[in-house]
C-alpha cells in the first residue's frame, strides 16, 4: 500500500504552470496594475501565482481564482497566506463555464480557455474570448495566454502530439489577434513565449518526477509513472516543440 509521501512529487518546480519568465511576469504584472485595479478574477487558476503578484503589488486589490483542480487550489491558499495576502484572495473549486463571477477589472486566463466552452478548439477560443468580454468591466483589462500555431504542423508532428491532435486545433497568431478585435477588445500587448521559456517549463513540469523515477526505480508505481512522463516527453521532443506557441495578449475592451 502506498501512501501520500510515497507519490511521486508533482510540479514542485514550477513557478508558473506554462512557458513564463520572471523577466516576462515582471513586466506583465507592471503593465497590469498600472491602471490600479481593485478587483481580480484568475479563470483556471491552478495555484494563481500571477494573480498573487498582481495582488501584492495592488494592495487595495482583491482577488478570486478559480479551478477544478483541489490540489493547485490548497498550493494557492499556502502561498497566499504565507505572503500575507490570505484575506484579499479566495481559491474557489468551481466549473468556469456560465460563471457567475465577475465582472471584474482585471481577469486572468492562462492556458485556461478551454474552461470558459465546451465547444470543440479553435471555436472555443472564440467563446471564450467573448466569455472574457463579458467578464471584464469597461476600461479594465484581460491577459490571455493561448497556444496558437508557430507553423502548420505536419503529419508526422501531429502524430507524435497528444491523442487526437489536428491541424485545425490552434489558430495561427495573427488569427488569434484578430478574433480578440472581433469579440470586442482591441490588443494593447502582443508577446509570444520564447523557446528558453518552453524549455524551462518542460524541464521543470518533469524534472522532479524524473529524479523520483530515478531514485525509486522498483517502486509500485514506478511502471505507470514513466510510461506516463516518457509519453509527455515525447510529445513535446518529436511533436509541439518548435510548433506549439503560446501568445501573451493584453486586452482592453471596447467601449
């Protein structure tokens, strides 16, 4: 029988769960709350480590993050009272889709689109973007971070990719700007995750597993563990790498 202690560690290192810098959040952030916003909304906020920077930087600022995931939720409720914000922040364990949070003047949407629609990708994007409309309060701002097309994938690269994999799954960059204009924003920053960023965040989202497999190579669930980290590795090394983008856009609605 195993017991918590004996899992293997998950994402221990990781500031950020997606291909950010402290260089990139730091001037994010400064951007963000340089219109003062006193109210915060993180849409699947796992352990909502931006919306905690942006609150400590606004100390007028409140915040809900909200999430399916318990774990990431307790992670954000230790940070936040460890760095005194445990007052201002709530970690809500709810479905985003039709949420009734919000409107609020800064909404935060990291890799999390996919919780504001159930329609199948790119159209969800779409949805959420006017998901993200509605939840924003005029003159306020929205950061989204989505994965978008660098290049046309091909066969060979898709094949390698998470199950299901399409070439009509992500839109390319501009598309993706456009469809922000078309569901009412007008785009006040447009920056994309570099490489050394999606090689951190690789290497990061693995390594402490890896060292665990290492170290406990005989363990219960030794066998399970690899085949699963050794699949997420090869997606990445054979399939998205050099294909898969992520855009950080700025968002200011209109009107």
């Amino acid at each position: 029988m195993t017991t918590a202690s004996d899992q293997p560690p998950r994402l221990t290192r990781l500031t950020f769960h997606g291909p950010l810098s402290e260089s990139r959040a730091d001037r994010i952030v400064e951007r963000l709350t340089a219109a003062g916003p006193r109210t915060v909304l993180d849409i699947g906020c796992g352990w909502g480590e931006l919306m905690l920077r942006v609150l400590d930087a606004v100390p007028t600022a409140t915040g809900i993050g909200v999430d399916l995931k318990a774990e990431d939720l307790d992670r954000g409720r230790t940070a936040a009272k460890e760095r005194g914000l445990g007052e201002r922040v709530v970690f809500a364990e709810e479905s985003a889709t039709d949420t009734a949070r919000g409107p609020a003047d800064l909404v935060l949407c990291l890799s999390s689109s996919h919780a504001l629609s159930s329609t199948a990708p790119p159209r969800a994007t779409v949805d959420a973007l006017h998901a993200l409309r509605r939840l924003v309060e005029p003159g306020g701002r929205v950061l989204l971070g989505e994965g978008f097309w660098q290049r046309e994938p091909t066969a060979k690269e898709l094949a390698a990719m998470w199950p299901g994999a399409d070439a009509g799954e992500y839109l390319p960059l501009g598309g993706l700007v456009d469809a922000a204009v078309e569901a009412g924003f007008r785009p006040l920053w447009v920056e994309t995750a570099s490489a050394e960023e999606w090689e951190e965040f690789e290497s990061g989202y693995r390594s402490d597993v890896e060292e665990w497999l290492a170290t406990h190579p005989n363990h219960p669930l030794a066998a399970e563990t690899r085949t699963r980290v050794d699949a997420q590795r090869a997606s990445w090394l054979h399939g998205y790498r050099g294909v898969l983008g992520i855009a950080y856009l700025t968002l200011v609605p209109v009107g």
